[in-house]
C-alpha cells in the first residue's frame, strides 16, 4: 500500500498521508460521495474529483500488479527467470515498460524468425551480429556444411540466401523486442507523429461519405490532433469511409538512428545487419508503435470525450427545478395532435387527452376550450411543452389560451425532449404506468422534468439525453462508469427525500444501490412514511455499514429531529446537541436562532475523530438545513417570427438556449429546430481553452448568426461582442 500510495501522490500532486488515508476509506467500501463529505478529517479535505482521480489511479495499479503477477508466472514457467529480471519486474510501475520487457518471453504466433531457429540459424543470427566475418556468405556456406538435421519440424537450409536471410529474420525480431529500440521508435512517435486520413476511393462520392468531407485528405501532428477530430476519423474508419495512419516525419531517420546501435562500419556483415534492421523498423516495429499510438490517442480522446459528456450530464442533472407544483405536460405534434397530460405537485398523474390544434386537423378552438378546461380543473401552475416537432407552434397556442387575468400567474416552459421516448417505452415506465401508452409516458416525463430534472432524468440511459460527444465510439465500460459516478455525485449533492424519491434515485444514494433501494420502497409501502433516519435500520438488508453510508445524504422533511431533514451525518447529532445544551437551546431552536449559531466556537468541539473541517460543514448546514444548491428556473422565449432555418440571416442577432457543450464549442437552440454552434473560437472576445468555463448547459444567451449552411444543414453562430 505505501508504495501505490507514494506512487498516486507523486501522479496527483496530492499529500502522501491524504492519498493514504483515502486509499484507506476506499478499501473499507467507502463511496466518494461520503468520502468527500463525511470524511475530510481522513483526507484532508480532499474534494470529490481529487478522490475520483485516487480512485482512478488505485484500480489501475491494482490492475498492473495484475499483469506484473501474470508477467512473472509466465517467465517462471519458461525458467528463463533471474534475479534481475524478478527486480525489474517488480519495481516498474509504468505498464508500457512492463510490456518491453516481457516482449521477448511473450508467447507468439510461429514468427519467420521462429522458423529460422527452427532451422537452426540462431548461431549465424549471432555471428553476423558480431561482424567479425570478413565474408558472410563463406561463413553461412561452412554453417550449411557442418548443420546438422533441426530438431522438431524445421527443415534443414538448402542454400546461403536462405541461410542468411533467416539469420536476418532473427536479428530483425531481436532488434523489434529490444527495450531500448522500442523506446526508441516510440520517442520519435511522441515528438513528430503526423496522423493522415485520406477517403476510400470507391466511397467518396456516396451520400454517407459526405458527413466526413472535411477528412477526405486531412493531415495534422497527432499530439495537436483534438479528441472530436480523432473520434470523427476513427468513425469514418470503422465505417470503411477513411483510411488512417500514424507516422513519425521521417522513416529514414528513424532507420539511421537504429542503425548505429546495431552496425558498427561499412563491412559485408554490417550491411546485412543494416539490412535486417531496417526490416525490423519496416516490418515489426513501426507498425506495433503505430498500433501503440493508435490506442494511446483513443484512449485520450476517450477520457477526453467522457470528460465533457459528464461535465454535461452534471449539468443537465443539477439544472434548475420548479418544484413541486401542479404541472401541465404537453408533448406537441402536428398530425398526431398534442398529448396533454396534468400532474399535482408530486408529479402524480391526475388526467390525460390529446388536442389537435395545429393542421392537418386544426380544431383549434375545441382544443382551447378543453385546455382552457384542463388548466381550471387541476389548478395548474406552470406548463411545460416538450422542444420537438410543433413546439414554438404549441407554445403559441398555449399562449392564447393563457390570455387574460386567468393565465397571468400560469408560466410556460419549454423542456427538452430527449430521451423521453426513450423512458416511454422502458421497463420503468411501464411499471409506473401500465395501463397507459406511450406518448402518455411521454408527456408525464416532459411534465416531471420541469418539476425535478433530477428525479426524472436518472431513469434513463445518459446516452439517450443527448449531451454527449460520440459517446457511442468510446470506451463503453469507462463511459458507464464515469456516467454512474457523476449520476451519483448529483444525487447525493442535493440530496434525496426518503419518503418521495423513487427505487430510481434511491440506488444512486451512497451506500445503497437497486436492491437496498427496492427494500426502502417497499418498506415505505408496508409501514407508511418515515419518521426518522433510525427507521432505515429496519429495512431489510440495510445494515451499519449501508447506513453510514446512505442516511446523511437522506431527508425527511416533517421529521421530529430537525436534522433528519439536513445533511449533518447521524453520527454527529450528539455532537449538536451538546452545542445546543451549551446554547441553553433546543436543537430547533439553534437551527433558527442567528445569534445563538454566531456564538458557537466550534474549536471546542474538537476530538480525535472530528476536526474543524466536519464542524465547519455541521455549522453551514445549520443555518439552511436542506437547502437545495440548483439555481432558481428562468423563463426563455425564442425570437418571435423566426421559426425555420430560412428565416435566418446573416448578421440576425437571437436568444438562444445552450443544448450541449463539446470540446469544440457549444450547440445553441434558436427555435429553427436545428441547433446552431458557436466554435470555441466564437465563444468569447478572449481565448477560451473549455467552453464549460464560459457556458453551461441551458444557459440562456444571445448570439449572431454568422453562416446558414443549408446544404449541409449547419447554422454557425457566435458570441464575440455579445452581452
């Protein structure tokens, strides 16, 4: 443990004795969100990114002594194991290195050079490495003379070409497994590769290929290539559109440079040497760096993809909620008509029907009379239109029904779609709602996404919310894994109220998962209403270790102890009190009373186990017990008169909402029902690095028109010298 720990600390920057202490909390079966909250004493209060990036760096050391094991088996097994070689092994950290040395123990597929020891040419292969032969040929004729039959299947050498060219098979293995060449080829990689694209002749000119027009002949320094850039021609590859490849600026000089650890003057067996070399380069090492690189910058443009697709999803997760009030969900359509569904205040379906009030069918006024109808019977309060087809038309005409007194203090959002049809048709929705269809399901998901985006939004896949950036060509297993991380990391950053929140968002709370989540629902169920965090202790399953984790991240609002319904941890209630008792106070009253908190000196309370950070964080949370961090919601409403691309103009100044944010700039809704981007060299009057630093997910901003592609179907926009 010291050793990774030395190693993490060394990687991250971070205090040996932190990284310790959080490799500590990990091993216990700690979550990252408690880690970060409850923990700080342990970590030094260390953030959740900072332990992600621990966590991260553990599982793959863990991984390479994996390997590092397997390694040494293996070699042990081949006797070809010494005391050097055993050291060597054990002290690399670095999975590349690992991987050189093990190359030539590494069992392979009947190689040429395998053949020619076979044949018994592995003596001839050492003597031409030693150059001292003044006539080579001479020497492989002697060598052919005196062979005698090869053990095994190898057949014996019938003349001096093939003798020779089988000696340099082997050197040219010899030379490809060595550390130091690898090391080597994989320098001049690192400093000068270039990656090329160029499009499969056969392919240019079909309807498909067009989408990756800007890589028919494209060429850049591979550590300047974006992650979007690498992902884009990768996907071009995989669907047989492009041909990519890797290549260092100069094969000769890479060549040259082997050559002078291998050759050692202008002599016969020096030639052939360089010969066997530059084979080894062509042949063997250039193409296993290429594939090196290859993975290397995947694995980069992954990490760097999933990175934005999580920066967004946290976003999207904790955007701003309504609340609880009584909803109007309307998922709009044309021929279909608009399905309509209405809610109470804890998202509960009370109605649904649909109104046609857009062509073909135009019963315009027989949909304003039931809306109008809808809107009075469930006091509704707030409307939320799905963004889809006919939105801006719906919105219009939800407008005109909230014409008058009677719909001034009714608001009208529009929400995004995406995913919805997804959860629609889910095995969730469908045990939420089994009687109804799935453009009901629809309309419920657009209503409740107004209400909570949180609570709706952790029921669908996050690749179907439509915030990614080719998350379907990254690595699919890393992808879930930071996407359940940063799902987790918004759940219990709010908080969740233990008597309303469904199995969904429930296994997202530290310490449970969808087993532990099923139990709490259908002990809620059984029993009725909680009443305290004690009563998790009775859920079935639910034991000390899952409820340290869980039941600071829990609320119940109308509990008894005021702190049920904050984000101080159990286990530091006696903790309050005694403050309280110090204060002559009730806990209650502490948690209203300014003066009496203002009084408190929290260096009193000072034990082993709990420092000035936890106490700090106790008393913050006093003073707004389990207030939500989400900003408020805003109104938006699109420019009026401009509904499709052709109304745009170059120069149009309009309000727009920020739908996704990618490494190279950000996609702005402007009501033409295609999104416009604003590149990243568009975002600001400055240079911008990451967008994120600029915009957030639906960000209400103004933006210029620049350029309508229509052909193509892209709208350029920018930001530079906007308010």
């Amino acid at each position: 443990m010291n050793i990774i720990a030395r190693l993490i600390a060394e990687r991250l920057n971070i205090a040996e004795k932190n990284v310790d202490g959080t490799l500590q909390l990990l091993d216990e079966g700690c979550t990252i969100p408690f880690i970060a909250r409850y923990r700080k004493e342990r970590t030094g209060g260390l953030d959740e990114v900072q332990i992600s990036a621990i966590s991260d760096q553990y599982e793959r050391l863990k991984e390479l002594q994996k390997r590092k094991e397997t390694v040494l088996k293996t070699i042990s097994e081949q006797g070809k194991m010494t005391p050097e070689l055993e050291k060597r092994i054990n002290d690399t950290w670095e999975s590349t290195t690992l991987e050189d040395i093990y190359l030539p123990y590494r069992p392979k597929r009947r190689t040429r050079a395998q053949v020619a020891r076979e044949q018994g040419l592995e003596p001839l292969a050492k003597m031409l490495l030693l150059q001292r032969e003044r006539d080579p040929e001479r020497a492989a004729q002697r060598f052919i003379a005196g062979a005698q039959r090869p053990a095994g299947d190898g057949s014996p050498v019938a003349t001096v070409e093939d003798a020779l060219r089988g000696a340099q098979d082997i050197i040219a293995e010899q030379v490809s497994e060595d550390e130091r060449s690898r090391q080597q080829v994989r320098g001049a990689f690192r400093r000068t590769a270039i990656i090329t694209s160029k499009v499969v002749k056969a392919k240019q000119n079909t309807d498909e290929a067009q989408k990756f027009s800007d890589y028919f002949d494209w060429q850049e320094p591979l550590k300047r290539c974006s992650s979007h850039r690498l992902l884009a021609m990768r996907r071009g590859e995989a669907e047989g559109i492009l041909r990519l490849s890797i290549d260092p600026v100069s094969d000769d000089e890479c060549v040259e440079r082997l050559q002078r650890h291998y050759v050692y003057g202008q002599t016969p067996c020096g030639r052939l040497v360089a010969e066997a070399v530059e084979d080894s380069y062509k042949r063997l090492l250039k193409p296993s760096i290429e594939t090196e690189f290859f993975s290397l910058s995947k694995e980069q443009a992954d990490d760097e993809a999933i990175r934005v697709f999580a920066e967004n999803l946290r976003q999207l997760l904790l955007s701003a909620p309504l609340g609880q009030k009584r909803v109007m969900g309307i998922d709009p359509g044309f021929r279909t008509g608009c399905k309509v569904v209405c809610l109470d205040a804890q998202g509960n379906l009370l109605h649904h029907e649909a109104i046609f009030p857009h062509p073909p069918v135009n019963h315009r006024m027989q949909a304003t009379v039931h809306l109008q109808q809808m809107l009075a019977d469930y006091h509704i309060e707030a409307i939320a239109i799905g963004n889809g087809t006919a939105s801006r038309e719906t919105r219009a005409f939800a407008e005109e029904c909230l014409a008058g007194e009677s719909g001034k203090h009714i608001s009208i959002f529009v929400v995004s779609e995406d995913g919805a049809s997804v959860y629609s048709a889910s095995k969730t929705a469908r045990e939420e709602f089994p009687d109804e269809d799935v453009t009901v399901r629809g309309a419920v998901s657009i209503g409740r996404r107004l209400m909570d985006p949180l609570s709706e939004l952790v029921k669908i896949d996050p690749k179907s919310i439509g915030v990614g950036q080719y998350q379907h060509d990254v690595d699919q297993t890393k992808l879930k894994q930071q996407l359940d991380q940063t799902v987790m990391s918004c759940v219990n950053s709010v908080g969740v109220n233990l008597n309303t929140a469904s199995q969904h968002l429930l296994q997202y709370v530290s310490g449970l998962g969808p087993s532990l989540a099923k139990n709490i629902v259908d002990y809620r169920k059984e029993n009725g209403a909680f009443t305290s965090r004690a009563q998790l202790k009775k859920v079935p399953r639910l034991g000390p270790a899952a409820f340290e984790q869980c039941a600071g991240f829990l609320r119940i609002p109308d509990a008894k102890n005021p702190l049920d319904n904050s984000a101080v941890h159990p286990e530091r209630y006696n903790v309050v009190e005694q403050m309280a008792r110090d204060q002559q106070c009730t806990v209650a009253d502490l948690i209203k009373d300014k003066e009496k908190r203002q009084a408190i000196r929290p260096e009193r309370y000072v034990t082993d186990d709990i420092g000035l950070p936890t106490l700090t964080d106790i008393l913050k949370e006093l003073e707004k017990p389990g207030r939500d961090p989400r900003e408020q919601i805003e109104e938006f409403e699109f420019a009026k008169g401009i509904e499709s691309v052709d109304d745009l103009v170059e120069g149009m100044e309009l309000p727009g909402i920020v739908t996704n944010i990618t490494a190279f700039g950000a996609f702005v809704d402007i009501g033409v029902h295609q999104d416009g981007l604003v590149h990243v060299s568009q975002l600001a009057d400055k240079f911008v690095k990451d967008p994120n630093t600029v915009v957030k997910l639906h960000q209400h901003v103004r933006v210029r028109v620049i350029e309508v592609d229509r052909r193509r179907g892209r709208i350029s926009l920018s930001m530079r010298g906007m308010k």
